[in-house]
C-alpha cells in the first residue's frame, strides 16, 4: 500500500485550523483512496470531515491561508468549500444521516467520525486520515477498507439495501469503480444493486450521465457495461444499449451479437483515444442495428442502413443523456453515419475519387473516422485483423497522398456563388447552386484541380451551356 502524502501546506493550516477551534478534523474520501492505491490523478477536490460545523472550520481554514479566499457555503448540506491553487477543499461537519424512504429529505444530526464513515458509500471511501497533532497521519479504518483496497473489492460498509436506498446513484457509483479501478464488486453489494435497480429511476440525468461518462472513459470501459448489464441497470438507463444484446438464428445462420461487439469497439477505440465522442461514436456506430435487421434468404442477416438510421438516433439519445447539441452530437452523428464508408475503399482498387469523396465528406473528422473503423475490426482470426489492418492503413496513406494534391478537407469552393451572380448579371437563383455544385463534383472526380483558374473557365463553359450570358 501508497503513503498518504501530506506534505501540502493545506494539511498542516487544516491540522491548525482544528486545534484553535477545537474540532477533530480528517482527510476522507477519494483523496485517500487513491492516494493509497498510488493512482496517478491530478487531484481537483479533496475532501475532509470534521467532529463540529463544517461551515465554521471552511472559513478558518480559509482566513488561515490567504484573505482573499472566497469560501461557498450550502447552509442546507452544512457543508462549505473553497478553491485554492486550482484545487478545491470541501468541508462537512460529521453527521448522522438516513434518508426517510418516503422523501429526499435527509434527516441531519451532528454525529461522530465513526457515524460519517458510517453513511459513506464504499468501505474503500470511508477510510479517513487524522490531521490532529498527537495522531497526524493515522488512518481511521472502520469497515475494512484497507483491505478490501488490496483485494480490489467494492462493498458497501453497512447493509448495502441501506446504503443503496440512502441514495441509489451509488449503485452506479459501485459499476463506475469497479471499471475504473478494476476492481470486483463485492457478492452482497451485487445481489443487492440487482435487487435495487429500479431505484435508480429517481435520480436525476445529470448524476447518471456524469457516471456514465466516467464509466465510458475508463481503460476498459466493457467491465463497467457488462456490469450495467448484470445488474439489471443498462435496460433503465440505456435500453437502445441493452437491445442490442442477443442473436437470432435463422436457417442455421446466426449473427453477432451486437452488444459484445460495440463493446469490443469501444475497448478498442479506448486503447487510441481518450476523447469521449470519439468513444460515444463507438457505442453508437451500430445502435440501429435492431431496427434494421431483416432476414434475406439469399444473403442471410442484414443490416442495410443502420448507418443513416444510426445516425438519426444520435440525437434523442444525447437529449435524454443531457449531452451537448452542439457541435460534439454533429461530430458522433457523422461518424455513425460514415463508419462503413471507409471499408469498400481498404478491399478493392481504390480511385482517387473515392477516397477524395470520404475527404470531402468527413472533412476534419476523417482521421476519427479512420480510428473508429479500426477499432470496428474485432474478429477472432488475428491473421485476419492484421490483413483489414493493413488496408485500412494503405487508405490512410492516399487520404495523405491525395490531401496534399488537392485540400479537400477544409474544401472551400473555388468559386464563390457571389462571383458567379457578377460574371453572369444574375439575382438568386437556382443556375448558382447548379454551376457551383458541378464545379465541386468535377474536382471530387479529379476533372479538374481544386483551383481557381481551372474552376473559372469550367465556370464560362457550364455558364454557356446553360444560356447564360456574360456581364458587360
Ligand atoms: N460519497 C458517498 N455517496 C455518494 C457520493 C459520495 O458516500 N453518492 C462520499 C464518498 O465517501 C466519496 C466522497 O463522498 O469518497 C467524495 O465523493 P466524490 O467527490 O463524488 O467522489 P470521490 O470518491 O472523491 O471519487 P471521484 O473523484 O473519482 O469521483
């Protein structure tokens, strides 16, 4: 097991700040627990409990430091805060605290340490650290939680029915640990989240959406998913998810199950990016493969347009998550609806157009899109995947090859639909739209180059052949 660093400034003010007012005071919560586990994290919040106002002991602590510190008091939570060198400091007095079933509202009394550790979450987040003189740097472990950090376990440190109904996100908080740490979760905590699940629908979108995230840009995010999965959670807070599970035969004739394969995806794309969208595009690339499915006899399952159907699905999904809609939903929608494109182009001969048409139509994402259709390779045949491989990598030297002939990627056309009103005399209208767009299809086709003075005279001839005539 890791030392517990204290060597920050901030716990010998906090061990000061307790001894002039009296008050016990520890270190609890994520800060422990990883510091423990030697996790490499830049710490942005820390948290620390003590045995009086937690209110009282934020503003100390505060004047302590710096007069400028501002500190943000939530008088219902008791708790306070403030932000010091980018990092923020989170006070709370200890408390007795259950929720009543019928209602969110806690019922708050001053407790003991013990009653703080008490209603905390995971025995490995209950485990606090004294920053009192005669015991500075011990640590408080209650419930086992130093070793259930060596045998990599989540479980609750009271009955988990309790501490799930006390506040049921930590049923997702346990999956978001578990993945995250790569830890087990422990037998009673499973049986009881499993139990439970449905509790989860009283919590709000914001709180699950942050957990999901979490989960998704994990190392291995699949562990956190086929957790959601067992427990009974995925179908309540992601049933398109869920649906994709399962295969169906027909004839003697199955397909893949599309749950385990996005999954297989999205651990491969998270091994090559840590940009969430990018591995939200992962989870979604195949999401409408349920609504298309169909049965051909001659050729067997398939899928025709899930990729446009996919697509579409972006965005009611990304509302119900309270996901941006803005440019980051556009950035998943096109790779969803371009993720197979790039595969006709890695097996036969491939033109210079086509591979100018991808540009063009993935513009600034196409090197995304290459990284999610890699990651989109998950047969077992090792010999196989290096083969896709390989090809794919042969497309990415044209996309390369080709970019630096002709600037399709950022394609701004040539000529613009103001120029053409002037050399034609026009007002709006549709011959504009006409002259541009077959200048943009001839340097797409490689007729001519991406260029001003070839688009020009394309210009003068499309100009003609339409009838129009040329400004005085
Ligand atoms: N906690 C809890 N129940 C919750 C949320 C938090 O008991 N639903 C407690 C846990 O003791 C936790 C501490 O509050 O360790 C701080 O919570 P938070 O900052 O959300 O999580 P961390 O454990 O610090 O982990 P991370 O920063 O990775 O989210």
């Amino acid at each position: 097991m890791n030392k517990v660093n204290l060597s920050d400034k901030i716990f010998s003010t906090i061990s000061k700040a307790g001894k002039e007012l009296n008050y016990p005071v520890y270190v609890v919560g994520g800060y422990v627990r990883d510091q423990l586990l030697g996790r490499n994290k830049q710490d942005k919040d820390i948290d620390f409990v003590c045995v009086g106002s937690g209110i009282k002991f934020a503003k100390k602590t505060a004047s302590l430091l710096s007069n400028k510190i501002k500190v943000t008091v939530f008088k219902n939570y008791g708790t306070a805060m403030f932000k010091y060198d980018g990092v923020e400091y989170e006070f709370v007095g200890a408390r007795k605290e259950s929720y009543q079933r019928n209602s969110r509202n806690p019922i708050v009394e001053e407790g003991t340490l013990q009653d703080d550790q008490n209603r905390r979450d995971f025995t490995i987040n209950a485990l606090a650290i004294s920053l009192n003189e005669e015991t500075f740097g011990e640590i408080v472990d209650s419930f086992g939680g130093i070793l259930d950090l060596e045998y990599k376990l989540i479980k609750t440190p009271l009955n988990p029915d309790i501490t799930f109904s006390d506040d049921p996100l930590r049923m997702l908080r346990a999956v978001r640990f578990a993945c995250q740490l790569n830890f087990s979760i422990d037998e009673k905590t499973l049986e009881a989240i499993t139990r439970n699940s449905s509790r989860i629908e009283i919590i709000s979108q914001e709180r699950i959406t942050t957990e999901i995230n979490k989960i998704i840009l994990s190392k291995k995010p699949s562990i956190g998913f086929k957790l959601l999965e067992k427990t009974k959670l995925l179908p309540i807070i992601f049933p398109e998810l869920e649906n994709l599970k399962g295969v169906d035969i027909r004839n003697g004739q199955g397909h893949k199950d599309n749950f385990y394969h996005t999954l297989e995806v999205l651990d491969n794309i998270s091994r090559n990016t840590s940009n969430l969208w990018l591995r939200w595009a992962a989870i979604l690339h195949d999401i409408a493969k349920p609504k298309t499915k169909r049965f051909e006899a001659k050729v067997g399952w398939t899928f025709h347009g899930h990729e446009v159907v996919g697509a579409r699905m972006v965005k009611p999904i990304f509302k119900k998550f309270k996901l941006p809609l803005s440019a980051e939903m556009r950035f998943v929608e096109k790779l969803v609806r371009l993720h197979l494109r790039p595969i006709p182009l890695s097996r036969d001969e491939i033109s210079d157009s086509a591979i100018r048409r991808l540009i063009f139509d993935a513009g600034e994402d196409i090197d995304s899109l290459m990284i999610l259709c890699e990651a989109d390779i998950t047969s077992k045949n090792k010999e196989k995947v290096k083969k896709y491989l390989k090809n794919f990598e042969f497309v990415r030297e044209k996309i390369v090859e080709i970019e630096e002939k002709d600037s399709i990627r950022n394609f701004q056309p040539p000529i613009s639909g103001e120029y053409i009103m002037e050399v034609f005399n026009l007002k709006p209208c549709r011959e504009i739209g006409t002259i541009k767009n077959q200048i943009k299809e001839a340097i797409l086709e490689g007729e001519i180059k991406n260029d001003y003075e070839e688009a020009k005279l394309l210009m003068y001839k499309l100009g003609k052949d339409l009838g129009l005539q040329k400004a005085q």
